[in-house]
C-alpha cells in the first residue's frame, strides 16, 4: 500500500516537517539524459554539486548493498530516493532499483525525481514497483517559455528543438502528472526559478500542476552556468514572492537544500555520502535533482 501524502508529511523529510527526524539517501543509478536544460552543466565528476554531478554511477545491485551500509550508519533514513546523476526515466536501472528496494526494504519509502519526458508513457511501471513520492521538474508550461531554457529533447529517437519539443515535453509532464497522481503516488514540482525568464510565470505553473493533481511545489533559484550562465538568480525577495504567488494554488516546500544525486542522511545534516560512495571533494552551492 503506497504511502498517502498526509502519511508523507509526517514521514519524508521533504514533504513536511519531520526534516529534522527522518533522513533520506539518493542512489546514483541513473546516467544519461534525454532533455538539455541549459543551465544544467551534465559533467560526471566528484568535485561538483549539481544536477548531472554525482562521484560515482551504480549499478542496481550495488545500490541495494550501498542501502544497506547507509541504513546501519543512518538508522533515521526512511526514504529511498533516486534523483539522478541524469534522467531517471531515460534508462530502465531506476525502475529496476525500485523494484530491488521494494523486495529487499518494504519499509521504505520510493521517491523518485524526473524530467518528466517520458512520464506518461512510464506510468504504469512507476505504479507497478511503488514509487510513493515523485518530483517532476516543470520549469514552465508555456512553450515559448520552456524553449529560452531548454535546447531541445531526444525523444523515441528523435532530436526535437525549440518550442516544438517544448510542447512535447510539457504535454507529456502534465499528462504524466495527471495519471501517476490518480495512481495514488503523490506529486512535488520543482521549478528553476530565472526570474527574466519564468519569474512572471510561477503563478501559471503552481495553478496548472495542481490542477494536474501535484500536492506540493518547490522553488529552486536559479545558479547561472552552462547556457545561462549570463542569467542572473533571483535575488530572496523573489524567491519569496515566488512562493508566496505559488503558495495562493499548492503547499509549497520551503526547506530544500538542492541536494546532490549521492546525498545521504539527514538534511541538512551530516552527509553520508562520503563514506558510502567514494572520497568527495567539497562543491560549490547549486541546485539539484531532487
Ligand atoms: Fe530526494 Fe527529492 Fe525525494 Fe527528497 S531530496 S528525491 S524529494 S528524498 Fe528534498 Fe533534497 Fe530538496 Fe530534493 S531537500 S533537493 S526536495
Ligand atoms: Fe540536466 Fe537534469 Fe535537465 Fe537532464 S533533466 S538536462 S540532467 S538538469
């Protein structure tokens, strides 16, 4: 039985307010991706905090052992999360690692993060194996909008570009959306904000994907790089004025810490990963996934 998002709230750190109680882990399962946001840099390596970035790619296999490991050092985590290093949809091992957890760790709940291309047409294997919690990343629902962040998509073979792939994305996110929530799996939304290219449009977001049945949304600030590296990020009153303009349509999440594709234990607090996976260097502050 999948976990309600009034049972979330008090049992996923990042759908309400037992952050300081409950942990999660990000298991790195997921190389490649098939969209190209252009702020995202998708360099594998070990010295950088960001989407794409993570120390090391497992296999399935591998992740359930690195589980097991966490689960001893950090008895508090409760969430099994994949949020990366690439698209978690774009390859099987996701989905594949899912159903290794469901097997080997009933208890724990299934969170998942996507870019949400291939969402609808993966919904019924997401429902299959559990997934409790899953993030889509909508970073608009216009397709003018979306095409100034997002050079294009890979998708059943193809290379789309500009607004036409736009429109496929967002299509398929939203449709996604509707169908994986009337599942019972409960939705986040994670926007990037740029505030001169989405700021004015976080209203039409939050009202479109809670119509879709997302139950909780969560603004990332932007960190200039890869093609947006001329952006500038939103400065704290627009973050806040963007949550206060979402929060009118959907509970929003105000305590992300843009975690990386390997974090593990609590958030915010002593991170596992360095111990898990491999020797880390510290990175910069950016955004995540997750
Ligand atoms: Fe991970 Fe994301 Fe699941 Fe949480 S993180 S996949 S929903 S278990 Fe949480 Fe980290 Fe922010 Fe994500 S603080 S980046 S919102
Ligand atoms: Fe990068 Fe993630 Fe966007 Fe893919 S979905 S391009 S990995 S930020």
């Amino acid at each position: 039985m999948r976990n309600t998002y009034e049972k979330l709230q008090k049992s996923h750190p990042c759908f309400g307010g037992m952050r300081n109680n409950v942990g999660r882990i990000h298991l790195p399962v997921s190389p490649g991706c098939n969209i190209a946001c252009r702020f995202c840099d998708r360099t594998i390596n070990d010295v950088e905090n960001r989407p794409g970035v993570t120390s090391k790619v497992l296999s399935p296999e591998e992740a359930i052992r690195i589980l097991d490991k966490a689960l001893k050092l950090c008895p508090q985590i409760t969430v099994a999360g994949i949020a990366g290093p690439g698209d978690t949809l774009a390859t099987g091992y996701a989905l594949e690692t899912f159903r290794l957890v469901k097997k080997h760790f009933p208890e724990l709940i299934k969170c998942m993060s996507t870019n949400g291309l291939l969402l609808y047409e993966k919904s019924d294997e997401i429902l299959e194996v559990g997934v409790d919690s899953l993030t889509v990343t909508v970073n608009a629902v216009d397709p003018g909008i979306e095409a100034k962040l997002n050079d294009g998509i890979l998708y059943h073979g193809r290379r789309y570009a500009g607004e036409e792939a736009a429109e496929i994305l967002i299509k398929n996110q939203i449709k996604g959306i509707k169908r994986v929530a009337e599942g019972g799996t409960t939705i986040k939304i994670n926007t990037v904000l740029v505030p001169d290219i989405n700021g004015d449009h976080i209203e039409e977001i939050a009202k479109t994907v809670k119509a879709a049945g997302a139950k909780i949304y969560n603004i990332i600030p932007l960190i200039p790089q890869a093609g947006l590296k001329n952006q500038r990020a939103p400065g704290c009153a627009e973050i806040d004025g963007a949550r206060i303009t979402a929060g009118k349509y959907i509970d929003v999440f105000r305590h992300c810490q843009h975690c990386r594709a390997d974090a593990a234990g609590m958030i915010g607090g002593k991170d596992y990963g360095d111990v898990l996976y491999q020797r880390r260097l510290v990175g910069k502050e950016t955004f995540s996934h997750g």
